[in-house]
C-alpha cells in the first residue's frame, strides 16, 4: 500500500493502482449500479487528455518530457489497456469530477512510471497542475461525453444500414409475393410481401439519417471553458489549439462553441440524441411485432413467413417455437425508452451555469448507443436474413379477402363492389367466384385486374389491357 492524500486527509491507495485518492474516495461514496464506466468512454477521456496535453506543450505551458510521458499514458488509456484502472460507478456526484480525476491520476502515475519515477510522486507530475492543466471537470466531461456518443453513434449507424440492407434484399426475394395488406387489424387492399421489407428498409435507413443528423451537433465543444464558460486559467491560444488537437486525436472535426458559458450549462444537445434513439426504438418495436404477427400460427396465425427457430419455445408445450428474436428486440427497445425519460430529466435539472446530471445523461445515452447496436445486429443475423415467405398460405389469405374488390371499383362502381362484398363475407364464398358466377366480368378481365403488378401499383389496374378487352368483346357483340 502507499499513502495519499487530498485536502480532506490521507488514505492508503494499492501499490499497484494507477488511481489514487480521489478516485478512492469515489468508490467509498458512488456504489449505485454495480458497474463502470463504458470502455469508450474510457478511451474518450484518453484522447481529451491527450489533445490538452499536446496543446498545452505546443503553446509551452507544459514541460516537454512531462507532456511527453503524459501523453504516452493517454495511449495506454485509448488503446485499452488501463482499463481496470477506472472503478468509478458510472452514476455519480459532483458532475463527473471523479471520471475526471480518475483520468488525471491515472495518466500522472503512468506518466511517472514511464519516467522512473514511484506512483504517488506528485510534487513531480501532479493530477491537478499537470494533467488537469487549462481544464476543469466541467469542459472535459462534456466534451468526452461528446466523443464516446459518436462513436458509439457510428456503430449504431452501420448497424442500421446493415439491416435495411438485409430488409432491401428480402424485399427483392420476396416483391412477387401477393399478399392481403391490412389496416386497422382488418384485411384491406392486397400488397406484395416485397413492399413490406421494402418498407422496413426506407424506415430503417431515415432512422439512421436522422441519428447521423443528431450527431452533427455534438461536433461542437467547450474545451477551454473551465469551470463556468468564462476560459479562467485557459490561454486563448489553447482554446485554439486544443480544438485542432482534438479533431487530430479523434479523427472527427470539432469546433469550439461561440458561446462558451452556454456551451457549459446547457445539455440540450443530449436530447436531441437521445431523442433520435428513442424514436429509432419505436420504429424497431413497429418493425419486431410486424415480424411476429405475419409469422403467428403456424397452424392458428397468419403464417404468412417463417422466422428462423432459435431455440424450443416452451418448457411444457414440445414442438412450439417462439419468436425469441423479435421479442428481445422489443424489451431493449423498451428500455431505450426509459433511458430518454432518464436523459431528460437530467437535462431540466441543470442550475445556472452547470448540469451537474451529466453523468447520468451519459450513462442512459451510452447504454442506449450500445443496446440498440447489439438489438439491430441480432435482429438482422438472428431473424431477417433467415426469413422465409410462405408463399401458398399468403395466396389463401389473399383469395379468402373480400378486400381485392377495391380494385374492382373503376370497373363496376361502389354500389356493386359493395353488394358483392356483403355477399361474399355472408355466404363465406369467394369474391372471384361471385363475379364470373354473376358475369359482373370474365376471367380474362379478372386476370388483368388482378395481376400482381396492377394491383400494387399507382393507377387503374390493367387501364390499357382491359379496353382491349371490353373492345374486342364489344365486336364480337
């Protein structure tokens, strides 16, 4: 053990810790959720870091052979490797301060390390002179918070892109398949099953858009604002040049806000992306029921497709299968939901010139992030690269329907259509049937009204082909 101390005493700190007091002190008072801190959020605060201590040498504020190791340490943070090192529960007091030390004691007693120097040796690199030099908890927090959300955001994007991919190339397996469309639960006009996947593609891809576009604003940053927005202790050339760094450690291009004070107290930005997810969640919930529903049966459902079977659906029941997949995707989504009430809350709660919620703002949106990511990639490679169209159970339904007269209607009006159907439902027949049994049209004119193409397509079904029709039997008349 080695002893340190801050300005409320000493504790004993394990020799072979990187942390030190505060981030001791940090464990005694934050045992809240049992876990820590997201690994990228981890290695966001490595490059923050970084970017500080290369701007501050730059600008030569800071010795060069103490940047130097300072910035090897930062490697080691980014690469992953001191992971162990960051204890802190991930929901905590003080407004980050404790990720924020944590960091800064990590890098000294490394940094130390690399020099030959013993852990603790703070009168030689010290965590508040050194590795928190020209910062404060207050723009480093907020700005790491920003560099693990786009990465985490990225993963997420791709992910989503992945899936609307794998939902396009169903839609193409799948475009001849005609089936009963439904609205209100009720059978309505047919639709191909192609359309559908078709559809669940553009949903999936303006998801993705509209995350990508939330992102944009968490390019902007306050690195360089200290504790309230007002740059005390900052040189104006670091405010510059730690933004340049940044954008070179990170590789995505930051800004620095126009207004700094604003920047600091306001976390609105955080809704914005927490926002889109809570949206992506819903159409994701949309999506899995969908699944479930036109997968129902197989005996007793739609069975209009079949899910891959992942495992025996029940303990007591032999045979069955559930629709695991979907059903998982569904519960995360649910929680994604509840992160954005958390987040938001968080957000209302800031006081003048500082939200002290971001720590929990960053846990829900990390976890969002990362339980959305795995949701979309099981959801693809668990269930819908493996669908299967039930092509003969989606054609009963569909000549079962009355809902294929709505095609008929530019052809024989709404008051005929209307009999037929009631006709239809009451005596259980079929609606072809009716209409070449009551000669209201022959099977030729029913072949062209009813051709898969026609009916799920803008305008008159078989507008060209049925004149023909009606012309050559008003000749042969």
């Amino acid at each position: 053990m080695r002893k340190e101390h801050d300005f409320l005493g000493e504790l004993e700190i394990p020799d072979n810790a990187y942390y030190g007091v505060q981030t001791m002190r940090a464990m005694e008072n934050f045992q809240i959720t049992g876990y820590t801190a997201d690994p990228l959020f981890i290695k966001a605060l490595g490059m923050v870091k970084k970017a500080a201590a290369l701007a501050n040498m730059k600008i030569g504020l800071l010795d060069e052979k103490i940047g130097n190791a300072m910035v090897q340490a930062c490697d080691d943070i980014i690469s992953g490797k001191l992971n162990d090192q960051f204890p802190t529960d991930p929901i905590q007091g003080g407004a980050g301060t404790s990720f924020n030390m944590n960091t800064n004691e990590v890098i000294c007693n490394r940094a130390l390390e690399i020099l030959g120097r013993p852990r603790g040796d703070y009168n030689y690199i010290s965590p508040n002179n050194h590795a928190n030099m020209s910062q404060s908890t207050n723009d480093v927090i907020p700005t790491s918070i920003r560099v693990c959300a786009l990465m985490r955001a990225e993963q997420l994007i791709i992910a989503l892109e992945n899936l609307a991919d794998s939902f396009d190339k169903k839609g193409e397996e799948f475009k001849d398949v005609l089936k009963i469309g439904r609205t209100h639960l009720q059978d309505a006009v047919p639709i191909t099953l192609g359309l559908e996947f078709k559809a669940f593609a553009s949903s999936m891809r303006r998801r993705s858009n509209y995350i990508r576009r939330s992102c944009e604003l968490l390019h902007t940053m306050n690195m360089g604002a200290t504790a309230v927005g007002t740059g005390l202790n900052a040189d104006p050339e670091y405010i510059k040049e730690v933004c340049e760094q940044l954008t070179l450690v990170t590789g995505e291009s930051f800004t620095t806000a126009d207004n700094l004070v604003d920047a600091t107290s306001n976390t609105d930005i955080f809704t914005d992306l927490s926002s889109s997810l809570k949206t992506s969640a819903l159409s994701l919930i949309k999506i899995s029921n969908d699944l479930r529903l036109m997968a129902s049966g197989p005996r007793a459902g739609f069975c209009e497709i079949t899910l891959p079977p992942r495992q025996p659906g029940s303990s007591i029941m032999p045979g069955k299968v559930n629709p695991v997949i979907p059903e998982v995707v569904d519960q995360t989504c649910y929680q994604v939901i509840a992160n954005d009430l958390a987040v938001a809350f968080g957000v209302e709660n800031g006081q003048f010139q500082l939200n002290v919620m971001e720590p929990v703002m960053a846990y829900n949106i990390f976890n969002s992030l990362r339980f959305l990511t795995n949701a979309v990639n099981t959801l693809r490679t668990r269930c819908v690269d493996g669908i299967k169209a039930n092509r003969a159970q989606c054609a009963e339904w569909l000549d079962k329907s009355v809902g294929i007269v709505t095609a008929l209607l530019p052809h024989i009006g709404y008051e005929t259509c209307s009999v037929l159907a009631k006709e239809a439902l009451a005596t259980n027949r079929n609606i072809k049937d009716l209409l070449i049994e009551r000669k209201v049209l022959s099977k030729e004119d029913l072949d062209v009204i009813l051709a898969p193409a026609e009916m799920t397509r803008p305008g008159i079904a078989g507008k060209e082909l049925l004149k023909k029709i009606h012309e050559s039997r008003e000749e042969l008349v």
